[in-house]
C-alpha cells in the first residue's frame, strides 16, 4: 500500500501538481522564514541595542529601517525556484548521458520538487532549534547557522570567510535531499534504488562540489 503510494506521488506527473507543491513550499518558507524574524533574528536586535543602551524611539527607528519586507522574501524565494530548475536540469541531463535514461523533463522535475521538501524541514528545525533552544549566537553567528552542518563544528569568528560557505553546505540536510532525491527517481524509472543512489550522488553529488569550488573561488578572488 504504502509502496503504491510512493509510487503515484513520483509518477503520476502533472503541471498542477509541479506548481502546486512549488507554491506550497514557497509558502511555507515564507511562514518559517517570518516567523524567524519575529521571533528570533528581531529580538535579539532589539536586546542588542538596549544593552548598548539605545533609547527607545531609537531603537523604534531602527527596528522600522530593518522591518521585514516583500522583497526580502521574492530574493529568497528565487533563489529557490532557481535551485530546483538547475537541479532538475543536471540531474535530467545527468541521467541521460550516465545511464541513458529517457524520461520526460516534467517527471524528474516533480521529483526535485517533492524532495525540495528536505530544506522546508531544514528551515523548521532551524526555527524550532533557535527559538527552543536559545543558543547564545551573536548576529554573525545566526546569519552563517546551518543545523547539523559542518560549520558548527568551527568558530565561525575565527574561520577564513572562504571557507564558510563550503561547510555550511556540507551538512546533513543535503545527504537527505540527496537519499530522497534518489528514492524518487528510482521509484519514477523502475530502477534498483543502490544504482540510482550511486548515479544521484555522482551527479548531483559532483555538481554540488563544483558549485562549492566556485563559490570559494569567488570568494577568494573578491576578498
């Protein structure tokens, strides 16, 4: 029963269902990534400026500079919808030149999406972490917090800014999406899950680490 239904979500293939689960993430995110606002990154600015002792319609003008806006949400949800364009473009062609797969684009498509469902749950589990747990982090410390991700391992205070974004994105979250990601393109092709997950992890894997190269690169050429 429960293989029929895995099975249906990854291969009955749709336009309303890709928009549909696109919105619903986007949606979420927004939720999450406001909530976080309210309740966590605008606090502790406001906790900041009261122990440096900034009077109060000071701090009024300052927290009205900083308001949460549209905008900042659409770059965020941008960058999302590019993520799972690119992915679902790499992994399409991927499939095809490694193991001559022959799949409608809209098939594969679905399946990113429905395993983009991986980094909602990253940003959850942020939230609840950050808010339940209320870890001692300073602002800096905040923008670069990815759960369970190899930076925590680090100070971030003292780790070369090159090296920051690469250890952020190793992390757990990305094993998940990517053991989800296979899951699903096995299930959408009938092929054994252990050669889809060597596939997906060759090229999902391989362009994920090329991307960090760059990123790195970049960041080295700018600084």
């Amino acid at each position: 029963m429960n293989n029929a239904i895995s099975t249906n979500i990854f291969t009955q293939v749709s336009a309303k269902r890709i928009v549909g689960g696109i919105l619903l993430l986007l949606a979420c995110m927004f939720i999450l990534n406001y909530a976080s606002y309210l309740t966590i990154y605008k606090g502790r600015f406001v906790n900041y400026l009261l122990l440096r002792g900034v009077e109060t319609d000071v701090i009024d003008a300052q927290i009205a500079e900083r308001a949460y806006q549209l905008k900042d949400f659409l770059s965020i949800a941008g960058m999302f919808l590019l993520t799972i364009l690119s992915v679902s473009v790499v992994m399409y062609l991927g499939l095809y030149v490694i193991n001559n797969i022959k799949r409608r684009f809209a098939i594969v498509l679905q399946v990113v999406v429905i395993s983009m469902s991986v980094f909602v749950a990253e940003y959850l589990a942020e939230f609840l972490w950050l808010y339940l747990v209320k870890p001692d982090y300073t602002s800096i410390e905040l923008m670069g917090f990815t759960l369970f991700s190899a930076l925590q391992l680090f100070d971030i205070n003292t780790t070369p800014s090159y090296l920051l974004y690469a250890l952020q994105t190793i992390n757990l979250w990305e094993l998940l999406f990517c053991l989800t990601l296979a899951y699903g393109l096995s299930r959408s092709t009938g092929i054994k899950y252990s050669i889809m997950l060597k596939s997906t992890s060759i090229i999902y894997g391989g362009a994920l680490l090329l991307w960090i190269l760059l990123i790195m690169s970049l960041n080295l050429f700018l600084n």
